[in-house]
C-alpha cells in the first residue's frame, strides 16, 4: 500500500491484489481524494471517490461501442489520507503520493473531490514534464487568484497550476467567469479557450486542436463541464453543459496522444446509483478502453 493511503474499495476489473514488486510500468493508477472543504455551494464530493467506483460495478467487460474487452492492467491504490480544512496539506499529501507513483513508473489517475486537488497532482508532474499541456474541461475557468482570501480553493485551481509553468493550459467548456479572469486570460499568450458552444458548433476543431499537441498532456475533467441534466449533483451545476458523446469523441482524439496523468473530478452524490457518479465513473471505464489501449508510454 502507498504511504497516506488506504482501501476502501477498488475500481471494477483493476487489480484484484497489488503486489508492489511486479507493477506493470507505464500502467495507470486510481487514488481517490475525499476532500470539498473548499466547496462554495453544492458540498459531498468527498464521497466522489466511493460512489464514482460503486458505480463501475454497473458496466460490462466488453464495451461495444468501442468493439474492445477491457483487459489490459490497470490498479485502484484506495484513497489518500486527507486533512479536512487543511487544502494546502492535503494537497502536499496528494503530491507526496503522486510521487510515488512516479517513481513505481505508475501514472496517475485521481478520482475527487473538489478540484483543488488537481493542485497536489500537478506540483508533482510539473517537475517531471517540464512541458506539460494541460486540458481542463470545466463550466468554470478557475482562475481567481484567491477565493474569499483562500489561494488554495477549488475556484483557484488552474490559477494555481498556470503559476507552475505548464507549457500551455486548454479550457474547454468554459460558459462562467469573472471580468478578472476574462482579463487575466486575454493578457496570456498560453490560455487557449474553448466555450461551450465551441463544443456544440465547432467540436471538429477543438479534435483537431487537442491532435496536434506534441507535448505531454494532463487532463482535468470538473463534472460540471456536463450540463446539470447529465450531471447534476456536483458542486457548481452550470446550464447549458455539453453532452456525454463530446467528452467522448475528445477521448477517441487524445487517445494516440501522450496522457501522463487524469483526473475526474467534483462529483458530490452522496447515495449508490447517482447519476453524477455513473457518468463519472463511465469516462474512467471509456479512458481505459481507448485510452489506455491506444496510449503511447514515453
């Protein structure tokens, strides 16, 4: 088991029993991180984590859309110990565990919990890839500087990740900001965005976009990208979301791409069977079939 973690249960079809010694390099690894103490409005996505893995125990083996059996390996290492209140040492936590990760050449995919934690991912792949592109999709650009005077916050997260130096961070899905992060964002030369009816007009270009990014990519998934008919129980619901077929036709693209970490994130049901939770857990499923299938390891 990894240090500051533990199992409370594990993703369908991953690894029975991990055996520390033979890990597959260059495989993927599920952490959970049961945190929201930063939540602003809809809290529970501490219970993100439980419920997004309950809900892979709904799907088949054999996905037909995809016409492939989900058989290559991948582990669900539990859920990291986090520090309720604390988002700051929570997410030194998360880098810590990301680190070894790394180092057992596992590449991470994290389950949330609010979106602060991509903060603790990335202070982690940013100084292993330093020229990581960053795809957020999201309702929400993220960047405030500080949300009520808090730096580390969910409504912060990307401005925190910007400030580490990614090579380039593409918003996609974008429909709610504030003047100062519309500003903040006009004076970047490395902030590309897509809205949202980018995705519903123009999805062939955000393909194209995502398939000439010649650099290793981290993808961040806010559930609030979704529209709140698909996805409504998660911590900021914003109407007039994309549908599930766009997540998954940018799936298909990033797939020959070299994805070095995910996160799924701000799922906040609180009950088995939540609809949040099922798509959620559909677009880890969905990344592992093509994804993980078709993915370069570098």
């Amino acid at each position: 088991m990894l240090l500051n973690t533990y199992e409370p249960w594990k993703f369908a079809f991953s690894q029975e029993e991990t055996d520390f010694n033979n890990l597959k390099e260059g495989a993927w690894g599920i952490i959970g991180v049961p945190f929201d103490s930063t939540t602003s409005y809809h809290p529970g996505s501490r219970f993100g984590p439980i419920v997004v893995r309950e809900a892979s125990y709904g799907f088949e083996k054999y996905n037909t859309i995809f016409n492939t059996q989900l058989d290559n390996i991948f582990y669900d290492f539990g859920d990291v110990n986090v520090v309720f209140g604390n988002c700051k040492k929570t997410c030194e936590i998360i880098e810590d565990t990301v680190n070894e990760l790394s180092d057992l050449k596992i590449k991470p995919l994290t389950i949330g919990g609010e979106h602060s934690l991509t903060i603790g991912v990335l202070n982690s792949l940013t100084k292993k890839y330093d020229d990581l592109t960053v795809v957020h999709l999201d309702a929400h650009r993220d960047l405030a500087d500080t949300f009520i005077g808090e730096p580390y916050s969910h409504a912060s997260v990307m401005k925190r990740v910007h400030e580490m130096g990614v090579k380039e961070l593409v918003q996609i899905g974008i429909r709610s900001a504030s003047k100062e992060e519309e500003d903040f964002v006009k004076n970047q030369s490395n902030i590309t965005t897509f809205k949202n009816n980018d995705v519903f007009h123009h999805l062939d270009n955000i393909e194209y976009y995502l398939s000439i990014i010649d650099t290793p990519i981290y993808l961040s998934i806010d559930m609030d990208v979704f529209d709140p008919s698909i996805a409504p129980t998660v911590g900021n619901p914003t109407p007039n979301g994309i549908a599930y077929g766009h997540i998954e036709a940018m799936l298909q693209t990033l797939s020959l791409k070299n994805v070095v970490g995910m996160d799924v994130v701000e799922t906040a049901g609180d009950r088995l069977g939540d609809i949040t939770a099922v798509s959620a857990s559909k677009i880890i499923y969905d990344f592992f079939i093509i994804i993980v299938i078709n993915c370069f390891y570098f």
